[in-house]
C-alpha cells in the first residue's frame, strides 16, 4: 500500500478491478522488501526504498476461482506525490482517496488499506 497523505496509490487490472501493485517473486530477489521495491518500479514507475517499508498484513487471496496465491502486504508513506507511470499489467495506476475508494476494489485489498492506516 503506497500512501500519499489520505491516497493510496492503485492499478486497473485486466479483470477490469482495482488493485494494489505486487506481483511475485523473481530469482534474483531474497527478500519480499527487494520483491515490493521491483514491483512498485516495473507497475508505476516508483523508486521506494527497503527502509521505508512496513510489514501490514498477509492473506491467502483467491483471484480467479481455484487459483489462490499468498498476499503479503508492506506499505510505504511518501512525502512528495510522485508522478506514476502505467505498465503493461494495468490500463490505469494512479492515487485514490482512502475515503472514496473505487467500488470494484476486492474486498482484501480494502482491508489491506484498512491494516496500513497506522
């Protein structure tokens, strides 16, 4: 969960829901914190450090039926708003108001939001 002030920042998938940005694991990461780092820069353009990284929350999450992965969530809070750029795993990414989330959010992701509010 990226946070700038009271906005979280989100990707429009292929399903046509929001989401948080992640991704799995690749070879050359050993730790989930180099994971998030790669994933925040390949899906928005975003260089976040391993420091500015907190461990919120985990999941077993069920996308599609009969494909469940593992979700670990880290939020990061960010000073300044950086400017996002769109990849090829989502039409849209940009920040959202916490308060006025999209509708078609999955429900985990909103409760990931929710644990990161700290």
């Amino acid at each position: 969960v990226v946070w700038h002030e009271d906005s979280v920042l989100l990707g429009l998938n292929d399903r046509g829901e929001w989401e948080l940005p992640g991704g799995r694991p690749e070879a050359s990461d050993r730790k989930l914190v180099a994971t998030v780092c790669r994933e925040l820069w390949e899906e928005a353009g975003i260089e976040v450090g391993p420091a500015h990284l907190q461990l919120a929350d985990a999941e077993l999450f069920e996308p599609v039926p009969d494909a469940w992965v593992s979700l670990v969530c880290y939020s990061a809070r960010l000073n300044r708003m950086p400017s996002v750029t769109n990849s090829e795993e989502h039409s849209a990414v940009r920040f959202h108001e916490v308060d006025n989330l999209p509708e078609n959010l999955p429900a985990v992701y909103k409760r990931f939001i929710n644990a990161s509010r700290n």
